[in-house]
C-alpha cells in the first residue's frame, strides 16, 4: 500500500508522526503522477495498512492505493 501526500510538507510531517507512534512503512520517492505532485508516498505492508486504518487520520494523506511488490 502506498499512501500519497498533496504536499512533501505534509509527506515529513506524516513520517515524523509515524516514527513517533511506531507506525510501520517508511517514505519514498515515486512519480508524481502517482503520488498527487508531491513525489513522496508511505509504503506499508497491506496487512499493516488493515491494523493501522482505523488509527491513521485519512484527513492527513490524499489517498491510499495498491501497489504491486
């Protein structure tokens, strides 16, 4: 899963959020097509996507999409 960001302010502030509640993924970079103009998306496992939606803000991410491995 990746979770793109309208922003690159609002990708950091996502991660430093992340790192701080032990949230699993990690940012990286992906074709702005892809991650709504800003070039950075979190990735996370599917399985860790479906433990985590119910505590994650989606107010703070543009979208949620799957993504091949």
């Amino acid at each position: 899963m990746v979770l793109s960001f309208r922003t690159t302010l609002d990708a950091m502030e996502w991660e430093k959020q992340c790192l701080a509640e032990k949230v699993p993924g990690r940012l990286i970079p992906l074709p702005r097509e892809i991650s709504a103009g800003c070039g950075l998306a979190w990735r996370m496992l599917p399985e860790e996507f479906e433990q985590w939606q119910n505590r994650l803000d989606p107010a703070r991410y543009d979208q949620a999409a799957a993504v091949e491995q």
